[in-house]
C-alpha cells in the first residue's frame, strides 16, 4: 500500500482555471505538508498542517488553499492558474509536528501541474 | 536564510565504483542536514540524517555522509554502486531556530546513473 498517495499524477489546465490536486497518507501521521519544486529543482515548503491546524504558511499566493478534511487528508486548490504555477507539487507526512525538525519526512510521487 | 548548493547535477558511474555527491550549505544557525532519494516514478524518501553527535552517518544500503561544520559541507559517499542506486538524491537542510525552524530547504538535486 502506498503511505503518502497524490492525485492526479500529471495535471495540464489553461491559465485562469480552479484545480485542485488531492493528498492522502495511510501512516496515521499527524502533519502534513505541501512543497513545490519549481524548474530549477528547488523544493520550497509552502504550507504544513497539524491535526486539521495551518502551523506553516509560507509566503504563498492567496491563490492557493490548502483544505485538510481529517488529519489523513491535505488538497491543494488552487484558483486562476498562473503559468508560473508550473511546477512539481509534492506532498509529505511526518508523524509529529513540523516544528520538531528531526521528523521523518515520506512524501507522495509528485504531481507534475502544466499551466498552457 | 539558508541555502543549499548540490554543485554536480549528474553524476555517471560504473557499476561497482565509488560515488561521491557534494553538497554544501550555507546559514547563519545550526542545522539539522538530511539526504533524500527519489526512484524513478516514486515518491522522495529519507536516506540519512545528521542531528547531532557523530559527524558520520550511515544508511542501511552503505552510503555514509561527513558532516563538516568547517567545509559547511555534508557530501554522500559509497564504496561501490549498483544499478539499483540509479535516482536522484537531495540535500536538505533544516534551521534549529528562528522563523524558518521546522522548514527543510532542498539543494537542486544530484542525478546518479549507475550503467553496468
């Protein structure tokens, strides 16, 4: 069974619409991350949430919501796409909090978002 | 702020060569350093750490990395490579204090091609 699953794996949209893309862990971990890897590869911590709570909001577009339903799920919506929206998502678990940086980390496979 | 450098983008060796992979980091705080592999078509998943204590940290698939405060420097070693060892691997590190306590910043990513 895979632990941190993303969906979809590839995303292409037009710019200005709404999508979202869907995060789930089975490892009953308490936090949840999203990271964005633009194109230089660069992996940038965007948004991190503990038990439903928003702990870490970087410097991010209002633009992109993060929705946790239940501590076992974290979306990612993001309205009126922007090219420079392009990029690989990637979401994480860890077990405690983000705060306590020697966590574990797993992370899904990606999500390559293509805005034309 | 922190920074991490991963100077070579892709590294080719032979099966059963030693490999070295550099990264070096720069930030004005102490830092936890971690290396990260991701597989083709998976998700990244935590190879080693350095929190603290010895500046020599093993995998349980033989690599090793060398913490070096002076050199700033954390670079992922083994002895002898397999094909399996093909992926790309990621330097992160991760600030003990102050607002980004809690963030991982990634280096770019290193590509190692094992060819047989």
């Amino acid at each position: 069974d895979t632990a941190v699953s993303q969906t979809p794996k590839y995303l292409v949209t037009q710019m200005g619409n709404d999508k979202s893309i869907k995060c789930e862990q089975n490892l009953g971990h308490d936090t949840m991350y999203w990271y964005k890897q633009d194109s230089k590869k660069f992996l940038k911590i965007m948004f991190s949430y503990n038990n439903k709570e928003l702990i870490i909001n970087e410097t991010v577009p209002n633009r992109f919501s993060p929705k946790s339903p239940d501590k076992a799920h974290l979306n990612l919506h993001i309205n009126s796409l922007e090219l420079g929206d392009s990029a690989v998502y990637f979401c994480a678990s860890s077990q405690r909090a983000s705060r306590v940086t020697n966590e574990k980390l797993f992370f899904g496979s990606g999500t390559q978002l293509s805005v034309l | 702020a922190q920074s991490v450098t991963q100077l070579d983008s892709q590294v080719p060796v032979f099966e059963e060569a030693p490999v070295e992979l550099r990264c070096n980091y720069s930030s004005s705080v102490s830092v936890y350093l971690f290396w990260y592999v991701q597989y083709p078509n998976q998700g990244l998943q935590l190879l080693l750490k350095y929190l603290s204590g010895s500046t020599l940290v093993e995998s349980i698939n033989g690599f090793e990395a060398e913490f070096n405060k002076s050199q700033t420097s954390f670079h992922l070693r083994k002895p002898s490579v397999h094909i399996s060892d093909t992926a790309e691997y990621f330097c992160a590190v991760s600030p003990l204090s102050g607002g980004s306590q809690g963030n991982l910043i990634f280096g770019k990513g290193t590509k190692l091609s094992v060819k047989p």
